[in-house]
C-alpha cells in the first residue's frame, strides 16, 4: 500500500519567521528586541558571546536532523505510515521537517493542540484520545466541511463516549462523518475497552452511528510497561497480539467491508521496533491494513527515559540503524557556591523537565572553553535553583555555565516559546524554534 505523506501550510511555517522578538521570550538577548525571528536565525549569533540569558534551553542541530531521518527511513523500509505525536514539541516548523522526510500524518492529543495544526494546515491528523466535547466537535465539524481535503480520525473506547459523538456531530449539522478507531486498553493502562467484547460493543456503536465512521483499531502499549527486561517486552507483545485480534475479529464480522485501508496504530518511543514487528506481520487476505506507528519523542531523543528504553537508544534493540542522539541540552550559570560539595544555578523546575529524572550535567563552560563536568549530579530542583552536588576533581565556580542533558522531551518544550538550535559547534545559532503551548 502506497504511503501519502501528510502536508502542512508551508506560507504559514514561514510567516513564524516573522514574529517580533521581545521580552516575552526568555533567554532572548536584549539586543534583539525588535527584530524578526527569521532576522536573528540569520545573524549567526553565539550562545554565550552575544548575550543570551541563562538558563536557556538549546537544540542539538545535527542531532534533531539526524533522528529525524533515522526514524523516516527506518518506518519507510518496514511499510510503517509514521504519525509522529506532535504534542512533544508542539512545534510546527518541526512538524514540516517530519511531513518533508515522508510522515503520513501528525498526531494531537485534544482540541486545543488540534485548532494550533489546523492554524497551519496540517492536512492529515490524527487525535489519540476520544473526542466528546460539544465545542469540539462542533469546531472540528466545521472544519471538515470547508476543508475536503482535511483527513482526521480519532478514537473512541465506550458507547457512551460514541453516544455523546453522535449527539454532538448531529447537533452541529455535520455534513461528513468523524472517521473513529476503537481503542483496546488494558488493565492498570490509561485509556480504552479494556477487553475484546467491551472492544466489539463500542465498535458496534460506532457503526450504527451515521456521524461516525469506523477505520480501524489502535492503542498505546507503552502504557503496559515501562521497562526493557524481558517480562516487559512479554507484556507489551501480548498486548499487541490482542490489538491484531481486535482487529482481525472485527473485520470478520464485516465491519471494514467497503473501505480501502483499514487503519491499526500503536507505538510510543519505548518499543516501537515491538509495535513494528506486529503490525506489519501477514493479515489475512483482503484486509487492506495501513500500520500506523505514533512515536513522537524520537525527535529530540533525551538523556533519560528514552536513552535507556528506546529501541534506537543507548542499548540498541536494532542494529539496522543508527541510533538516536539526544538535540536537548539546558545551559544555566553557576550562581551561588556555599560549600565545597554544593554549587547552586539558575535554573528550576520552570526551565527543565523533572518527571521522569533530574538533569544530568555533562559540561562546563569556563571562560572560552568547553570541558566534561565529572563527579557532579543534581540532587534537588526548585522553582528556580539547580542543587548540583560537588565531588572531588570538579571546581565549578560562580560564573561558570554548565550544560545539562535532559530527561522526557514531552515535558520540556512545554517551558519554552522560543528555543535557538545550534550548528556542529554547539554555540552558534542557526535557527530558532517557535512552540505554541
């Protein structure tokens, strides 16, 4: 089956270049208040030579362009359709590169993060989670009606879930149907019927409703694990062997007769390659499955969860690929040193991600050179100060700038409006990246 990749409004992600930077935007130097975005990519700035303000979140340049090339490479040799979850970054220039390098779609998670894709065209959506509000679906509505272009689909887990749908969709007067995939859950999971006939009586609903249309089946099977032992990946298979079975009973009793592409999605960033092997196994004959995989923290990789649990990270399940390097890196000034083990900074729960691990610093900038920062770990974040413990052979001193690898990107561009990519030095900027929260 041939794999369309999505589009976006190109005039839309340029006309972000265009935006006055002002002091809403942290990190920004002062100097280039006044100025365009696109005027200050231009310029060629240096990270801690031309005044930005610590702390400050950087992208990794090379890095973020090579994950994303791995990733469409690696999902196009297997016959996978990648609908990258957008909400990582929330980020339409990004959203362009991943639609330029092949992505069928872009994955949201509610209404709002969806009105910010279709501000800038994004042609092919799919949101991962049962949509119910009135509002929204009598927006989303809307714009099926005057955009035929405009392809989306989401989920649905319960009948009440399709009744309010079908409510809302009718009392909105929608002209086309809402395309819906049953979602399977599982037990102490998130979202989803929780097993084969809830699965079959939701499925059942949204077949009698004229609002809706059924494509297919999905779910999330990094909600089933966490870990890469191998009871782990026992688990995550068999939660994928009942996704295949959802959707292969289904199909059985003709609920996709008629439709050219039967839509079956799963995959986070932590097992894809598992997601991979069970999607694109042999359905039987006539069953026209498009696999659509979701990952989205694949973009920027991280210096936590990711590098431990992706199939691509510092332990590689895959060895036909390179693997992903981690674009994230938080600089923050070293602005108290109480005691000899104790050097605190300014940076703090507002300024980077603490959910899933506490930053790790890897480098320190002292005057003009740029050294590894052995024997030093963060131990606490407040609301704004980093508390870095201080072992023997490490002497950071007030002043110093100390680069921090970050942990789960999901919760880190959230912090951020407006973030500089740097080039291969790692100190001159050579884009920067709007986010839209």
């Amino acid at each position: 089956m041939r794999i369309e990749p999505g589009s976006i409004d190109q005039a839309a992600v340029a006309a972000i270049g265009t935006e006055r930077i002002d002091w809403r935007f942290k990190g920004m130097p002062a100097a280039v208040a006044g100025m365009s975005i696109a005027e200050v990519r231009s310029r060629g700035l240096n990270l801690f030579r031309d005044g930005f303000l610590g702390p400050l979140l950087v992208l990794d340049g090379p890095a973020l362009a090579a994950n994303i090339a791995t990733m469409a490479r690696w999902c196009a040799a297997r016959g996978l359709a990648l609908a990258p979850h957008g909400k990582t970054t929330m980020a339409p220039q990004l959203f362009a590169r991943q639609l330029e390098h092949g992505a069928w779609a872009i994955t949201t998670a509610n209404a709002s993060q969806l009105r910010v894709y279709r501000a800038f065209g994004v042609s092919r959506i799919v949101l991962a989670n049962q949509l119910v509000d009135p509002a929204a679906l009598g927006w989303l509505a809307g714009e099926l009606a005057t955009d035929p272009g405009l392809e989306f689909c989401c989920w649905v887990d319960s009948e009440r879930g399709v009744a309010l749908m079908d409510r809302a969709l009718r009392d909105a007067g929608a002209t086309r149907p809402v395309d819906v995939l049953v979602e399977l859950g599982a037990a102490g999971g998130r979202t989803g019927a929780r097993d084969l006939p809830a699965a079959l009586a939701v499925a059942d609903a949204a077949a009698a409703s004229p609002a809706l249309r059924l494509v297919g089946v999905a779910g999330y099977e990094g909600a089933v694990a966490n870990e890469s032992t191998a009871d782990a990946m026992a688990t995550v298979r068999g939660y994928l062997v009942r996704l295949r079975e959802l959707a292969v009973t289904l199909a059985g009793r003709g609920a996709f007769d008629g439709l050219d592409r039967v839509l079956v999605s799963a995959g986070g960033s932590s097992y894809f390659d598992l997601v991979a092997d069970a999607l694109t196994e042999p359905w039987p004959d006539g069953l026209p499955v498009l696999p659509v995989l979701r990952s989205g923290a694949y973009v920027t990789h991280d210096d936590g969860p990711y590098r431990s649990l992706s199939p691509l990270g510092a332990t590689p399940r895959l060895d036909d690929a390179a693997p992903f390097r981690s674009a994230l890196r938080a600089w923050a000034q070293v602005t108290s040193r109480p005691t000899a083990d104790l050097a605190l900074l300014t940076m703090g729960k507002r300024d980077a991600p603490y959910d899933l691990g506490l930053p790790e610093p890897q480098l320190i900038r002292s005057g003009d050179g740029v050294t590894p920062l052995p024997g030093c770990r963060v131990t606490a974040l407040n609301d704004q100060h980093t508390f870095l413990a201080v072992t023997a052979g490490a002497d950071p001193r007030v002043g110093d700038w100390v680069g921090f690898g970050l942990s789960h990107p999901c919760t880190t561009f959230d912090k951020w409006q407006l973030i500089p990519v740097a080039g291969a030095d790692g100190e001159t900027v050579v884009d920067l990246i709007r986010t839209y929260f």
